[in-house]
C-alpha cells in the first residue's frame, strides 16, 4: 500500500515512515567511533528534548509499569527509562498513523485498520508531532507527504503520492 520500512526500535513493518531499520536518529546502533558516539548523544539529546516538549504539550504518554501511575515530568521519564520501568499508553499504527491503546488487548494490530502498532519513543514522537499540526514528512520521519491527518480518520495521503 505505502512504502515499506521497518520500525527501528521493535522491528515492526513501516508503511510510511522513512527511516530503515537501526537508522532513526533515536535509536543508533553500533555505536563505535568517535564520531558515532556524538551522534549517538545528540540523538539521545533530540529525544530527551522530544519527550520534553511532549510534557509541556500535555501530552501524558508514559507511566511507570511498577506503579501503574501516569508520568508527567521528564525527571520521572528518565528515571523509569533508566529502571526500564517505561511503559508507554499509546501506540501508532504503522498503516493509518491512527492511534491506538498500547495494550495486550488489541495484540499489538490497530483497531480500525488491521495494521502493526508500535508505542516506541520514536513513533510516539511522530504522534505527538502529527497531534501538533505537523505536516511536513521531513520533520515527521515519512516518506510521503500527508494531505491531512486526524485522529478518526489517520493519513490522509495525496493521490500522486501513493
């Protein structure tokens, strides 16, 4: 349907995102030289920032998996990351870019379309981003631009881009 990539992150199929596997500035991997070691701690400073501007948009993504309580500053982000304790609400499906509860209930599919969801920080911050008006497929990570997005409907890909 749309062009295929994988999830950097858990590996799930990408139908519009634009970053192949192990290559999201998010997410490096094998992280060696110098030069990949600051790239690698610019990512992780992109992403910090991310999850940052998240909270300050209201956006309450993330709980604490051995409290269950919903995490609202970056402190507490942090440190459930660091005690890999993180457990994400939402996810976003790889298809429609709907959103989706991040729970067994649904095994990992999107409720409307039938497509792979994934709630890594990366894909949430696509969420985030596309709650926040954002269009623009560099700025989202897609390969496609989008004609329009809503939470009902997903993407709203243009005729000449499918």
């Amino acid at each position: 349907m749309f062009v295929n990539g994988t999830c950097p992150q858990n590996g799930t199929q990408l139908k519009i995102t634009g970053f192949p596997a192990g290559t999201h500035p998010a997410w490096p991997s094998g992280v060696s030289s110098a030069a990949e070691q600051a790239a690698a701690y610019f990512a992780a400073l992109k992403l910090v920032a991310s999850i940052d501007d998240g909270l300050a948009r209201g956006n309450h993504l993330y709980r604490d998996k051995t409290t269950s309580q919903p995490l609202t500053t970056l402190d507490e982000v942090v440190r459930a990351i660091l005690a890999d304790s993180l457990v994400m609400t939402e996810s976003l499906c790889q298809d429609c870019l709907r959103p989706n509860p991040a729970h067994a209930d649904n095994k990992g599919q999107c409720v409307e379309c039938g497509g792979e969801t994934c709630s890594c920080l990366a894909c949430l911050d696509t969420l985030a981003r596309l709650r926040a008006g954002e269009k623009d497929k560099a700025r989202l990570g897609l390969r496609v631009n989008l004609a329009g997005w809503s939470e009902e409907t997903g993407a709203v890909i243009p005729a000449e881009e499918v």
